[in-house]
C-alpha cells in the first residue's frame, strides 16, 4: 500500500531543536509512517508533495495563545491560523473561555460563553467542523462571572468557591489542559490570589497548567511574575505566563529581570513557561484601558484604533489624531465612541514596547510562541493575528539570526506540545498524528501591517491537518480536519 502522502526530499526540522535531517516525511492514515531515513514505502503517494531539498518540513505549529474558542464556529476555516502554519490552538487564555455559559452573548470582544461546559462545546464544535486542532483551558473571568457576577468586587464564599472548584474539576475531567486568568480585567482583578490558588489546585490535582495573563505588565511585572510562580508552587500547576511583556517605556528592559528570576525559580523547583507574541504593540478593549475621565494625551499618541464599530473611518488611525481631525479633545472622543453600545466592542492597539524585551523573550529556551491574536474580522485587527508565525523567522531567524530556524521550530512545536498535553503531536516521528507545515525558509514572511493587517503569509506551500491537506501549493483547500483534543491523550 502506498503512502497516503509524501513530503520527498525536504529539509526535516523535526521539532527537537537538533540539526536539520534531509529526506522524505510518509503520512499514512491520518498518522506520520516516517520521517528520514528509508521510506516504508518507496513507490509514488497518492499525494506527493516537492520538498525541492530546501524547502523545510515540520510539525505543525501551536499557538498557545488564543482567543479563537468561538472562532471554531464563526470562523471555522481558520485560514487566519492554517495560513501561518499553525495546525494546533491552545484556546481560553486570559480568564475567557467558551464555557461555562452565562447565557449573555457578548461578555467580551475576545470570547463568548455560550456552552455549559467543554463537552456541549466540543459536540457542537465538532459537530460543524474547524480547521486546526484545539486544547482548551477553562478561564477564570468566565467562571467568576457565571458563578458570583461581573460586577462583584468581593472575594468568593465558601460555597461559591466550592461551585467554582467543581467547575473546573469537571472542566479537566472533560479534557480541558488547566486554567487561564486574565488578572486586569473585570472581575478576575478583584480576586485574592488564595482563592486562584484554590481554583488552580483543581487543576493541578489534575496534573495541568495554570496560565496567566498577570495583574500587571509593567510597573509591578516582577511582583506579578512572583504572584505566578507561587500560585504554581501551592496549586501543584505547571506555569505558562501568558505574552510575556514589559508595558511603558519606564519599564523596558525588565523582561531580562523577569527571565532571570524565573531561571532562579525553576532551578528552584518551579516549572514555569512562557509566550510572547513578536511585535512592540498590544492589542484588546479599548474601555479595559481607558475611559474620557482617565485617558491621557500620552496615550492618545500612542494608540490606534483597531476595530471601531460605530465609527469605522477611525480604524488604522491614532486616537490623537482623530480628536485633532475632528477637532474635539482626546477625552471627548472616547466618550463619543463609547457611549455607543457598539462602541463598548472597540478594539485598539498600543505601542508600548522595546524590541530589546522582544529579543530578550526570543533568546529564552523556554518561551513559546502565542499570537494573542484577536479574530474579529470586521476591522482592523493587530498584524499579530495573521502573521506571528513567519514572523518569527523573518525577523529573528533570517534578518536578525538571534535564533536558529530548528529553534525556533521547537519554541512551536514540541515545547509547546509537551506543556499543554497534545500528546503525539509536536515531533516528526513515526506513529504521531500527522499536522504538518512545508515552508521555505528563505521566503516565509509576515505581510500583515497595522494598516493592512488581514494579509496571509507568504512562503508556506503546504499545511497537514491530521493528515488532511489544508494548504496545498500555497492555497487553502477548506479542509476541516481538526479536533478539539483532550489534556495529555493522545
Ligand atoms: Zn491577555
């Protein structure tokens, strides 16, 4: 029986990290047969694929960072994603996630809870159909906000707390890979670290990971970054620190501080992991950071908006600018978008980062990749979301070459298989699933710009979902091969 399809004669990066091999990659029934070395079967594919001996094959890449739990059913081709490579999504981060339902629609820009819990989400998402893998964390806010409210200001009752526990106890049960916190928005800010220790114990009698989006990534990182590693150590959580960064120009360099005293912290018995997402601006609600009662000229400078619903001609300008053009003050602006219902759901972008923390989040060994990306099509969103990925290797791999390219490969695939559970996946070895990703090392690149953000990558040829094609010569065949995986089952 011939192969079901064939990558012949590519550079392997098999996602260890180690030198680049030379060969052909053999998938049969939905599962890699080989990797280098003689293929099983020598005769002709049903499907060949020319590796040209430089085009690279690797595993498929995993975000681990994204907002994409209800991008499953609303944007379930995922081409955003498939496009860069990624094959596999780690969804729920920063305390939002699709489950447990609150029976509102709109909780956020970045989630909608609309399933009591992973099973009734997994059946549906299933049911329809999605184009990458996906590994689900339950988050906190949306925990919080079914169980005690989004307004409460208070630390839970006892029998809140225990409701919340069972949560996500069920939530691991059913295959979820730990718990995500989101510790600056509402209403996760209000909550004591003992009850996240308690929640996070949930998981980690589980064996699973407690990512956080911390309570502040700038002034306070360093104390937020100890807030996490003990958090770890009392729940028994493995710790992703979610888009490790260093907010406002005072406290650029404090990403190096940060790396360091989480080297201190493992060597001390911690297990702590990051992500970082490869671009000097964030991006999220614009009402999580500013109202016309706290917004400063400073800010106005540096933010654009991103997605404007009620005002689309501002998208892809400064609110600065804006106010100038319109010749009201900056405050006034903000008042006038989000007076507006609509306006509420404004996404914007900020510039407020140093390429140094960049370089120094790229040089660490144990920091994964994770877009942060926001799927709302309908604006402008961050570049992130269609172009981290290549990115990483135009940037950092062939312009800066701070990381070599099978490096930067492991910081996609088997580092980040291995702490979030996706069992047989992240390495080219014979018997685990087959997600792929046939790029050219020379030409992949970002083409997403602040202004003209929705632009796929170049340089991929070909991306293997499962075994299926879903990007085949450079073009998107609508496969929808993914799965919504459970924690550590393969
Ligand atoms: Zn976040």
């Amino acid at each position: 029986m011939a192969a079901d399809l064939v990558v012949r004669d590519a550079l392997i990066a098999d996602g260890s990290g180690g030198p680049l091999g030379q060969g052909d990659v053999a998938v049969k029934d939905g599962l890699i047969e080989s990797a280098g070395g003689e293929p099983v079967h020598a005769g002709p594919a049903t499907i060949e694929i020319d590796g040209r001996g430089d085009l690279i094959c690797a595993p498929g890449f995993i975000d681990v960072h994204t907002h994409d739990d209800a991008a499953l059913v609303r944007y379930p081709g995922l081409e955003f994603k498939i496009a860069q490579g990624c094959t596999s999504l780690v969804v729920g981060n920063c305390g939002f996630s699709a489950f447990p339902g609150i029976g509102e629609d709109d909780i956020e820009t970045i989630a909608s809870a609309d399933w009591p819990d992973l099973e009734t989400y997994r059946a549906e998402v299933t049911a329809g159909g999605f184009a990458c893998n996906a590994m689900a964390l339950i988050g906190h806010n949306t925990l919080r906000i079914a169980t005690i409210g989004r307004t409460e200001s208070r630390a839970a009752t006892v029998a809140e707390l225990a409701s919340m526990r069972g949560e996500v106890r069920r939530a691991m049960e059913q295959g979820a890979c730990g718990l995500s916190t989101g510790l600056i928005y509402q209403p996760g800010k209000w909550t004591p670290t003992e009850e996240i220790i308690e929640l996070a114990t949930a998981a980690g009698e589980a064996g699973g990971v407690y990512a956080t989006h911390m309570r502040d990534e700038g002034e306070r990182l360093l104390e937020s970054v100890a807030e996490a590693i003990a958090i770890g150590r009392s729940s028994g959580c493995l710790v992703q620190i979610s888009h490790h960064k260093a907010g406002g120009e005072e406290n650029w360099g404090k990403v190096a501080d940060s790396l360091a005293a989480i080297d201190r912290a493992n060597a001390d018995g911690a297990d702590v992991t990051l992500d970082f997402y490869p671009y000097t601006a964030s991006s999220g609600p614009m009402a999580e950071y500013v109202t016309a009662e706290t917004v400063t000229q400073d800010w106005a400078e540096h933010n654009l908006f991103a997605t404007c619903p009620p005002f689309p001609q501002y998208q892809g300008r400064y609110v600065s600018e804006v106010a100038a053009a319109e010749g009201i003050s900056s405050a006034e602006l903000v008042r006038r978008v989000q007076a507006t219902a609509a306006g509420r759901r404004t996404i914007s972008i900020g510039f407020g980062m140093s390429e140094g923390d960049l370089l120094s989040n790229i040089g660490h060994p144990r920091v994964m990749i994770g877009s942060d990306g926001v799927p709302e099509l309908d604006g402008l969103p961050h570049p992130r979301l269609f172009g981290t990925f290549p990115r990483i290797f135009a940037r950092y791999v062939r312009e800066l070459g701070v990381i070599p390219v099978a490096e930067a490969v492991r910081r996609m695939t088997s580092l980040p298989a291995d702490r979030f559970g996706l069992a047989g996946r992240g390495r080219l070895i014979p018997g685990n699933h087959a997600d792929l990703v046939v790029f050219d090392p020379a030409q992949i690149r970002d083409l997403a710009t602040y202004q003209d953000p929705k632009r796929e990558p170049a340089g991929i040829g070909a991306v293997v979902v499962n075994g299926e094609l879903a990007v085949h010569n450079g073009l998107h065949t609508e496969a929808r091969a993914g799965q919504l995986l459970r924690y550590r089952c393969s």
